[in-house]
C-alpha cells in the first residue's frame, strides 16, 4: 500500500530499480507537463524517455506532444493539444480533477484518460481544517502582537477568537474530498455538517443534505469542493456569498473559476463576510496586482492544498503506474473515458 489516503496500484517495478544510463531512443516519449517524484521517475526509465516541459505555456506543449505518446498532466492542457499529438497513446491526470484535460476530444480519437482517486484527499481535508483554525483562531496575527506589541496586547486580541467545535459547517460538493471533510468535521470536532451536491448519496448518515441556498446561509463556513463543470462555472455568486452571515468565512480547494471574484473582494472589503481561504484561483498563477490582495480577513496560498511530501509521491507512482500500463496496450485502472477504448 502507498498510503492510508492514496491510490494503491499493484507495483509494477521495484522502486528502487537500477539507474542503466540514458533512455534508449526507440523506448515511447512521455511529457510530463512539470515534476514529478523521483521514485515515479525511476519507475519510467525502464519503459520510457521521460522529457518534463521547461515552462506550462501553450507553445510549449504542443511542440512536445508532437513526438509524445503519453502525458502526464499536472497543469492545464492547451484545448488543441491533441491536433498536435498524432502517436499519443494516453494521458494521465497527476491527481484528480479533469479540468486539465480535454477530455471530450481524447474520448472522440480513442485516447484512454485516467485520473488517481482519492490520492490527496487526505491533503485536501487537512488544508481545509488548517485554513480554518487560522481563520478562527488567529494564531499568526496572536504571534506578530506578542513579538511586537508585548504580551497583554496579544492576550486581550483572544477575547474576540472564534471556535469551531459546535459550529455549522456547509460543504459544497460531496465527492472524495467533500466527504472526507465532512467526517472530521463531525468526528473531530462535533460539528453540524450541511451538504450540498448532484448526488444525494450519505452513506455515512454525516451530512444533512439542504439546497444551495440554505448551505449559504445557515453555515459559519462553506467549504467549496465540487469539480469544474459549465454548471458550476461563477456558481458561487453574490446571491450566495450575500446569503452568509457576516462573521462566516469561505474556503475554496476546488477550482478558481467557481467563485466570482469581485462578489467575494467586494464581500470582504465591505465587512460583510467575516473571512475566506482561497488555494485556486481563476488565472494562475495569481497576478500581483489582482484585487484579492487589497481584501482584508483573506488567506491566499498558491494552490497546494493538495500537495505535501506523501501525496506527491503517491501521486507520481501512481500516474507512472498507469502509465506504463497504457504503454504495454493495458487499459488504466483508474480509466475515466471508456468509451475511448471502443473508438480505439
């Protein structure tokens, strides 16, 4: 097993299999659009030249898919990518979501996709609740006042902290992610968890199932967890973020696109939401001069909360294991398309 919270793939090849020197050049080209671990590294070498892209821009990318027949796939995809791939065998998503790819048009040419449920799930859920203590708890600001003001000037800044045990939180969206979040929320700390999403499966009997509106409003934190998709695209408006209390917060891990950006900058400058954590974001990486970095109460990270040294590594096993199965003529096992395989 990889790990507690990963893909566990039969392994293929020993970790630890021997350096031979440079690739031969008849073994198939595999992009990778950035880094992965080195231990999926050395699981390549045997089955692959492995060429990882100096930058993720367009240009870039579709000159590598020329000759590629496999890519693994860490940012996002040119929409056109694939009229510039005629060897490719198969792609392979470095984690979960399939916004990266242009999935529609590799079913359509036969090209299998696979993707790596639940390998950082754990590492997701975690940001989630770390997010939110330093939203509650002001941890670092109590820090800054102690070293700099002195003791009692940090002590008095506690009285106004916030708890989260007992609290509501609303999730949206209750995929791996969703859920797990919602088990430590009422597991860990006794929290009420409302739910929002397509499925109304809970088989867990964690989460009280409402509509989107009513998770707006009755949540002291929403968390956003649903995938990308034309329906969820700006979902998270001004409606919604005027529906929450003015001391809730709300924590986006899923992707930028999904909030408005100038409903939540609004939202915060005008003190009508008490806070938000935000990992994605719409334009990555984020422009220096956007306006979130004008808005109080706002914690930004460059979209990690997926990665920390165990989900990265299960992540990169896991995308050259699949790999290697798509380069023997193998159908991935965490296939995403299978209709490509009767276009095939």
């Amino acid at each position: 097993m990889l790990s507690p919270q990963g893909v566990s793939p039969t392994r293929l090849l020993p970790l630890s299999a021997p350096d031979t020197g440079p690739a031969p050049t008849d073994l198939p080209l595999v992009v990778l659009t950035n880094p992965i671990h080195a231990e999926a590294m050395a699981l390549l070498a045997p089955h692959a030249r492995v060429v990882s892209a100096g930058d993720t821009a367009p240009e870039t990318l579709r000159a590598l898919a020329a000759e590629a027949a496999g890519l693994i796939v860490r940012a996002q995809l040119p929409d056109d990518i694939l009229d510039h791939a005629p060897r490719l065998r198969g792609i392979v998503r470095h984690g979960v979501g399939l916004d990266f790819v242009p999935l529609a048009a590799a079913t359509a040419r036969g090209i299998p996709v696979a993707n790596l449920p639940g390998s950082n799930t754990g590492a997701v859920a975690e940001y989630v609740f770390a997010a939110l203590f330093h939203l509650r708890r002001r941890l670092g600001p109590l820090d800054r006042t102690l070293r700099e003001a002195g003791w009692l000037s940090a002590k008095s800044q506690a009285s106004d902290l916030g708890e989260i045990g007992g609290t509501t939180i609303g999730i949206l969206g209750l995929g791996g992610i969703g859920r797990r979040v919602a088990a430590i929320a009422r597991h860990g700390f006794g929290m009420r968890v409302l739910g929002h999403s397509r499925s109304a499966r809970d088989p867990d009997g964690l989460i009280e199932a409402v509509d989107r509106e009513t998770l707006f409003a009755r949540s002291d934190a929403v968390v956003v967890a649903c995938p990308l998709t034309p329906e969820t695209r700006g979902l998270v408006d001004a409606d919604l973020i005027g529906r929450m209390r003015p001391d809730a917060v709300l924590i986006n891990v899923a992707r930028g696109p999904i909030v408005r950006d100038d409903a939540l900058a609004a939202a915060l400058r005008a003190g009508t939401l008490g806070g938000a954590a935000l990992d994605v974001f719409g334009v990555q990486p984020l422009p220096p001069d956007h306006p979130y970095f004008g808005c109080p109460n706002l914690l930004l990270t460059p979209h990690v909360a997926g990665t920390s040294a165990n989900s990265l590594r299960v992540m990169g096993l896991g995308a050259a294991e699949e790999m290697i199965r798509i380069l023997r003529g193998e159908p991935p096992r965490n296939l995403v398309n299978p209709a490509a395989l009767a276009v095939r």
